[in-house]
C-alpha cells in the first residue's frame, strides 16, 4: 500500500488510516507505508503555531513552491483549507457550476448568517450567468436568470442591471459593460475572492493573508518611524523584512544649507508658494522678497523684491495660481498689498486710515480674501480689491478659508476661533483656548488646526471634533506672535519658531521634539515647510536672516563664502536633540 499524500487535510489514494480529526485545522493522523507507521511523529502544535504553518503553507502554494507546502502540511498535521473548502474553490476555477452549488450546501453549517449562503450563490451565479453570454449561450444564460437568479429574490436591482447584458452585440461590449475580465482563471479568482469573505478563516484562509499581515507591519512600523519624509510607499519591493524600517536621521531637513542676509532688518514672514517653486519673505524693512526655490540644491535665489510696504511685511498669503500674493502689515497697518508676482502689479487694499488689516487669506476659489485686523474690520474683497462683504465687530488676529468655499475661520480677542459665513451670514464657534491665540493654520484636509498659544506654546486641535489632540512641548512661546507650520509629505511633522531662537520640529503623534535647530541668534518668528520638495524648511528671525534647512547630502562643501550664500561655519550647529519622544 503506498503512502497517502496530504492536500488540503485530505487522504489521497482512496487511504485512510484512522478518523481524521478536524479540530482547529489540524489532523491528528500518522502516516503509512508499506502497513508501517511513518517513522517521522506529527509534530504537536498549538493553536497560534498551527496558524503560522497555514499561513506559510498559503504563502509557498503561492509562489508556485506546491510539494514544499504538501511536505510542511504532512509535517505538521495540519491543513491548509477545510476538505469542503479546497474541493468549493477548485469546483468555482474549473468553472463547474453545479458542483460549486453541492459544495455550497455542503458549506452551509461553518457559514456565519443564514444569508450569506444566499449571497454566495448569488454571486457564483453571476458569474455562470455571465460566462453564458460570453459563449453565446443565450438561451442557458436565460434559464439561469429566470429560473436560478430570479427565485432567490435577491439583489433585484443587479438582476435587472444583468437583464439588460441580453442586448450585448459581442463580447467587447460584454465585458466594456460589466466592467468584467470575462470568462477564466482571472474573473473566477476574483470570484472567488468575494466568496472567501464569506467564509470563517478557520475553514479558508483569506488570500494572500501572510503578505496581507507583513503590509500591515510594514504600515505600523512606517507610522512609528520618527523621520518618514516619503511618498514612496513602504512595499516588499523597496525594504526589508529582515529589520525594522527605519529612515536615516540625515535624510531628514535638519542641516543648515543656506544662511541669507537680503533683508536689513526683523524678518517676521515666511511661506512657499503652493507649486513650491518660490518663497516670500516679509520683514521690517519694509520689502517682500521672492526666492526661486532650487530643490535640486536645496537651495534659494533672490528673483525681486517688492517694495513700499510703509508698516512692513508681517504676514502673507500665496494664491492656489502661485502667482498672485497678498501681504499684510502689523499692528496698526490700515494697508493690504495685492500683488502680481509675474508683472509686479500692485493693488492697495484700505477702506480708511482707520483699519486694521493685519492677516489675510485667499478663498478656495481663487477670486475673493478675506482680510481683517483686532480693530473689527473684517472685509472680503475681490480681486480688484473691492470690498464685497463686510463683518461688523470681529476682531482678528489671523484668518483661513476652509476648503467649502464658503466658510472662513478666524481667531479673535476672545481667545477662541469662530467659523464665518459669508453666504448664509451666519458664524458659531469652533474652539476656546484660555490665552491668546496669537497665530493659527490649518492642514491640507481641512481637519487639524495648528495654534501659536500665547505662553502656552503650539496646540493642535481637531475641526471636526472640536477637541484638543496635543499639547507640544519645547518652545518657548510668550507674547510675540510666532507661525508654526504643518510640513512632510504626509503633513506628519510639525515645525515652530521659538523665543528661545531655535527652530523645533516634532512627529504630529508625539509631544516631545525629534529635532531642536540652533543657529538662530534672535526670536525665530515663522517656519515655513515647502509644500512639494518636503525635505526643505526655511526658518526667518529677528537676527535678520533667513536660513534653509535640508538634508546633509545637500549641504554645500566648504568652498569660497559669499554674501548670501552657505555659511558653512554654521553647518555643524544643526544638531539632532536625542530626547525620546
């Protein structure tokens, strides 16, 4: 008598030895040949290790590696699907319907809900319904509508959809229609994907599980690296599974490229365009200046500088076109400057001598802003500077227009952020914080609200929610107004100023800094993350300069020093802080 072979828990050969236990996938068998019992024992494992076998034995089938998975299946005892289960999925592949239909049944008791058996023949068949139409069969694929799909009363909607196939002039249309691969291997895995869900993974492993967990591990260990700066998604392909991922400190933008000196005095603002191609930065000196951004280099280069801001450049807002730029004043400032950056066309903003117009921010449709100061102006305007709509007795001290369209956020006196609308002229409140909110901006799906607190420091609350998720800690935050920014690919990082003159980034899940910058001598005021080339930061102070921040493999060699160039003194004052978020 020969030895029976393993498949899928089955005794091959017409051989059976003793009843066969089906426990927890496992068969608690011995093997025979010639009447001798093999001299290798089954090995006893527990649940958690027959899991593991099941998944390797899925994972070998699936690399084509089919007698080392029946070896490790005969090893083990255990079985990769339930009997019912293997003989179910090779019926729907073979494409013998009626079969499939028998195993169905013989399925019904390891089914959770009654209806799921229902759902399942309902699917297996479509399918027969479709491949049918495909032969050209038209008259069985009519039987299996009214006489098999009909009677189930299920899903009539997708019976009726299905009715219509009947008019299709050729398996083109066919399959253009139902959006359906057609008849063989390819739809029927498909299938048979659908139906597994159906099925308890004690009697059919999902697909591809093993590599569904790695993924998975992959995701978690991609989430707690501290420094993932990437849109490449983290994949078999691109890492390793022998350790933990893991991004190079050094890749990330914490090295000082550049140290600039354009401006003449307090550099309060800074922000890229939405294309991250160019920079503007606002100071006490009265003029914007506008960088063409190098990403190659890390690097940025003077391209104009826009003048007679009589107060001062305080604040900006770069428009969606990366073309047009609004700046604003501080403190009693009654001007807007509207600009045209590619023909340097300038339009002032001001109702009277009176207003305050110190923040701005554009509408998502790229034709209106609103502007507004602590004095209670709050105007939205056009883009010929026409005031369209006016909101009497709201003082703000910084403003952003959600991505509706429709509604506008702004900080107030009050130490809380309203949400105005202008077309329904209605407004409520958002949040309360106990101080002043002295600066605010919020992330690219409209959810996460990034808050300056005075003498509290950065605070990141939840819109939608309305609650507060963190508190930052590190930066010294007292009265002066100072812009924190959201930054990386994923907008995972958060960057700050500081009075302390140094420059903190943190991870957005974690309180503590992965990074603290030194180089600064004066207040750091803004931090602006490029929105595209996100391995680059730009840090403006009061010490008057402006200073790029990237990774170390762009940090200039140490050659002739130039004015506005790297300061290659300053480069080894970047320092990572090793505290342990």
């Amino acid at each position: 008598m020969q030895a029976a072979s393993a498949s899928n828990g089955c005794i091959q050969n017409g051989t059976t030895t003793a009843d066969i236990s089906t426990e927890n996938g496992h068969d608690d068998v011995q093997l025979v040949s010639n009447g001798v019992a093999d001299a290798t024992p089954i090995v006893p494992l527990d649940q958690t290790n027959q899991d593991i076998v099941r998944l390797m034995g899925q994972y070998l089938k699936s690399v084509g590696l089919n007698r080392t998975a029946e070896s490790l299946m005969t090893e083990s005892g255990c079985r990769l699907d339930h009997p019912a289960a293997a003989k179910f999925r090779q019926h729907v592949m073979d494409g013998d319907w009626n079969k499939a239909d028998h195993d169905l049944h013989e399925l019904k008791s390891l089914l959770g809900e009654a209806n799921n058996l229902v759902e399942m023949k309902f699917l297996i068949l479509e399918q027969k319904y479709l491949e049918y139409l495909e032969d050209g069969r038209v008259l069985d694929a009519l039987h299996v509508l009214r006489n098999e799909l009909t009677p189930l009363q299920h899903n009539t909607v997708r019976v009726h959809q299905l009715s219509s196939y009947m008019m299709c002039s050729s398996t083109q249309e066919l399959r253009s229609r139902t959006n359906w691969d057609g008849k063989g291997t390819k739809s029927r895995g498909i299938l048979m994907d659908k139906l597994q869900a159906f099925l308890p993974a004690s009697v059919m492993l999902p697909p591809c599980r093993l590599r569904s967990l790695l993924n998975q591990a992959l995701e978690f260990q991609t989430l707690r690296c501290r420094h993932h700066n990437t849109s490449q998604d983290t994949v078999f392909t691109n890492t390793s599974l022998l350790i933990d991922h893991c991004c190079p400190k050094d890749s990330f933008p914490t090295h000082t490229i550049q140290v600039l000196n354009d401006h003449c005095d307090e550099v309060w603002f800074c922000q890229f365009s939405p294309d991250g191609m160019k920079l503007a930065t606002g100071s006490k000196d009265t003029n914007v200046i506008i960088w063409d951004v190098h990403p190659e280099t890390c690097t940025i280069t003077p391209r104009k500088t826009l003048e007679g801001h009589s107060y001062g450049a305080a604040y900006m807002s770069w428009n969606s076109d990366s073309t047009h730029l609004i700046a604003c004043g501080p403190e009693e400032s009654p001007e807007v400057w509207l600009w045209n950056i590619e023909t340097e066309k300038c339009l002032k903003v001001s109702q009277s001598p009176e207003d305050v117009l110190t923040c701005c921010a554009w509408n998502k449709d790229n034709n209106k802003f609103v502007v507004g100061g602590i004095r209670g102006h709050f105007y939205q305007c056009d883009m010929e500077g026409n005031i369209l709509d006016t909101w009497e007795g709201v003082r703000v001290n910084c403003l952003w227009c959600r991505q509706d369209g429709k509604s506008v956020l702004a900080s107030d006196t009050h130490h809380r952020i309203r949400s105005y609308n202008f077309d329904e002229l209605c407004d409520n409140n958002v949040l309360q914080e106990e101080h002043p909110i002295m600066a605010f901006s919020v992330d690219r799906n409209d959810r996460l609200a990034l808050l300056n607190v005075a003498t509290q420091g950065v605070h990141l609350w939840d819109l939608q929610d309305r609650c507060l998720v963190r508190r930052f800690q590190g930066v010294t935050q007292g009265h002066f107004t100072i812009h924190s920014t959201f930054g990386g690919t994923n907008q995972d990082f958060i960057a700050s100023g500081s009075e302390d003159n140094q420059v903190y980034i943190w991870h957005i899940r974690n309180e503590l800094p992965i990074a603290t910058l030194p180089g600064h001598t004066r207040t750091v005021n803004c931090v602006a993350w490029n929105p595209v080339h996100c391995n680059m930061l730009v840090s403006v102070s009061d010490d008057c300069t402006i200073r790029v921040w990237g990774p170390k493999d762009k940090v200039p060699k140490p050659t002739g020093v130039s004015s506005s160039s790297s300061d290659s003194s300053n480069n080894s004052s970047s320092t990572w802080n090793d505290m342990v978020s």
